[in-house]
C-alpha cells in the first residue's frame, strides 16, 4: 500500500512586514503632527487673547484717568486769539508748565500723546513713560513669581512693549461720526440756532494701545477704544 506524505505545516508569521510598519509609521507621525500643530495654534489663540484684555484693559485705564476732567483747561479755557492779523487758537494740549501726567487738569492735553515703555520722564516730543493706569502711575512689569521686574540700577521696569497712543478730536454735535477741526466753530444761522462757540463741541478721545514683541521690529496695534464727551 502507497503511503502519502502529508506536508509539513507552514510556521506561523510573526512580527510585521516592512510595508506594514511604514505606513504605521506614517499613520503615527501624522496623527502626533497634527496634535502638535493643534497645541501651537492653541497656544497661539490663548497669546493673543491675553493680549486683547490686556490692551482693552490699557485703554480703559485712560478713560477712568480723564472721565472727571472737563473738556478744556478750567482756568485758561479754550479760545481763538487775534495775533498779527491771524487767529490763533489758545488752550489746546498741555499749557505751560504741564509737563507730566500729573500735571494735565483737561482731557485735550492728552492730544497726540503716546504713554509708552520707552518714553522720558518728562514731556518730550509728546512721549511720556508708561503705560499708566487710572491714578496715572507707570503700570511696572511683573516677574513669574509675583515681584517688579528691575533695570540695572534697581528702578521698577514699565510694562515692556506697549504704548498707550491717545487721540482727541471734537466732533459735531449732530453727528459725532465726524471730527472737526480743534478751533471750528459753528455760527448762528440766524433761525433760532444760537451757532456752537469755540469751547462748547463734544470730543471724541481715541485710544490705540499697540504692542511691540520682543522679537517684533515695529509695533503691533491690538485695541483701539473710542468714546465721547459731551
């Protein structure tokens, strides 16, 4: 009787073929790539919402700092004088001797003023040290750990890289969408409207508070904040 010979069974594959861990390889990588490009755009969002409230919160300090003010210098006023046959106008921005922030008593001596970490420490070509907060203090840069950061010579650091740049324009009174010039005026018409004198418009302050990166070569407008007096 013819005998058959049975096959011998094939061993069982273990392990994974180079093709096979390729692609797990790639499923992984893009699956670690996108984690990480998720976490830098995370990151990135939380940065710039940190600097939005802080920029919002920058700008509002200087509406608190002037909302007790009137419009103009309480005793000098605002005014339109005749000098050698042209009118000049007298009382807008700071008056002599008003050299600081401290010194400012009306809201259009912050006309064309930036409050900024680099600026002196008295009125120089309109930049004053800062930013400052609603008493009008120099905000200081704080450490990780809770105290003011210092320069070389031990003096607290202003908050680095922003500045405070504030704007103030009078506007009309039917319209508060447009600004008018600082000495305009609107005379009577003659039908019972008495006109609007030089001191008398409303005023639109404008504060843009930018910010300027370690690394960044020019600044960086993050808020811009607008209000009216009236």
């Amino acid at each position: 009787m013819r005998r058959t010979r049975r096959a011998a069974p094939r061993a069982r594959r273990s392990g994974f073929t180079l093709i096979e861990t390729a692609l797990a390889t790639v499923i992984i990588g893009v699956g670690v790539l996108a984690l990480v490009e998720s976490q830098q755009a995370f990151i990135k969002s939380n940065g710039w919402s940190t600097h939005a409230a802080t920029a919002t919160y920058l700008a509002n300090e200087i509406r608190e700092l002037s909302r007790r003010m009137p419009r103009h210098d309480p005793v000098t006023g605002l005014f339109s004088q005749n000098v050698s046959g042209t009118a000049t106008l007298r009382g807008w921005g700071p008056e002599t001797g008003e050299t600081t922030i401290g010194d400012f008593d009306d809201i259009d001596d912050f006309d064309g003023l930036t409050i900024s970490y680099v600026g002196t420490a008295g009125l120089d070509d309109s930049d004053l040290p800062g930013p400052i907060d609603a008493f009008g203090q120099v905000i200081p840069q704080i450490n990780n750990d809770g105290t003011a950061a210092l320069d070389g010579e031990g003096n607290p650091l202003p908050l680095q890289g922003w500045s405070q740049v504030i704007q103030v324009q009078k506007v009309n009174p039917a319209d508060f969408s447009v600004a008018l010039a600082s000495d305009a005026v609107i005379a009577p018409d003659g039908t019972g409207f008495n006109g609007v004198a030089i001191d008398a418009f409303p005023l639109r302050v404008t504060v843009t508070v930018r910010y300027r990166g370690v690394y960044d070569t020019e600044d960086q407008t993050v808020a811009v904040v607008s209000w009216i007096v009236p």
